[in-house]
C-alpha cells in the first residue's frame, strides 16, 4: 500500500478505532471508580478496548467500503449483534491471561453470549451517535485530501438539507392547520 493510501485507510477507521478504545477507557474508569484496584482497572482498559478497537475498524472499512450506511442504526445493530458478544468473549479470556490466572470460560457461555447480545443493540445506538456526532469535524477536515471523507460531508450535507426542507415545510403547515381547527363545525 502506497503511503498517501496508508495514511486515507488510517484517517478513514479512525473514529472505529477511537470509540472502542474510548468505551474501553470508560469501562476501566468505572472498575477504578468501583475501587477495584489500578491493576483491574488498566486490564479492563485494554482487554475490553482492543478488541473493541478492532471490531471498530473493521465498521469503519465497511462504512468506506460503502457496505454499511452512514448513519444507520439497523446495520450497525447487525454489526454488533456479532462482534460485541465476541469482544466480551475476547475480553473475558484475554482478561485472564493478562491477570496470570487460568484462562477460564464464562459459566454458561451460550447463555453469557445470548446476554452480551442483547447488550449489543445499545452499544450499537451508542457507537453510532457518538460517530454521528463527534466525528463529522472530523471528515470536514480530512475532505480536502480524502474522497471517502469528502462523501461522508456530501453525504451529512444532504442529510441537513433534506432536514431543514422538511421542518420549513411543518412550520409552514402548523399555521393553516391551527386557522382549520379555529373555524366552527358546520355539522350539528
């Protein structure tokens, strides 16, 4: 791979990248915050992080590949569906490597997968808002030097517009709906 092409792929799952790591930090916060010890809490960074990251990026190429929908929730749900349950997996493993105990698996492990994906639905609302609302300054100033950028901005741009027409359009109803409701029924 080129490096102009290197540097777009790294600018492009950046934000997957981010927010995994992200939700791994804020999962080590609340262990450290819970009083567990520091250790605990910077296993919990990194075991829940990293593979999150990971599962990230790989949205992340599937939203540049166009494969996913910017800004849909329902292919994202489906994304996480899979990859949230096998990160909890990997973190629940991993976990036990870095901590130097036997690697143990989850008691009832179908039941423990079957849990993780019903959690996967909110992690996927959660990760697609915070893409959708962090991360557009971030394609702003890539969308000079990169066209998947420049598409992900055309793209939230006519998403804007298509807002903005259809909130004029209610205001402008609201007013003849109102005068409608004013006017004295003729039935008896």
């Amino acid at each position: 791979m080129t490096r102009p092409r290197t540097r777009r792929a790294a600018e492009l799952t950046f934000p997957g990248l981010a927010i995994g790591l992200g939700t791994g930090v804020i999962a080590g916060g609340l262990a450290a915050v819970a009083g567990l010890p520091a250790g605990y809490a910077a296993a919990t960074t990194l075991t829940l992080g990293i593979p999150l990251a990971v599962f990230g990026l790989g949205y992340s190429l599937l939203l540049a590949a166009g494969k996913i929908r910017l800004g849909g929730v329902a292919p994202a749900a489906l994304y996480w569906l899979v990859c949230f349950p096998l990160a909890r997996y990997l973190h629940e493993v991993s976990f036990d490597v870095v901590s130097g105990n036997p690697i143990t698996l989850p008691d009832a492990l179908l039941p423990f997968l079957a849990y993780q994906a019903l959690l996967s639905l909110g992690y996927a609302i959660g990760f697609v808002w915070v893409h959708e609302h962090v991360f557009p300054y971030w394609w702003i100033r890539l969308r000079d030097r990169n066209p998947v950028a420049r598409r992900y901005v055309e793209q939230y741009t006519a998403q804007a517009f298509a807002t903005q027409a259809r909130t004029k359009r209610t205001k402008e109803s609201r007013p003849r709906e109102a005068a409608a409701a004013q006017r004295p029924s003729r039935r008896p």
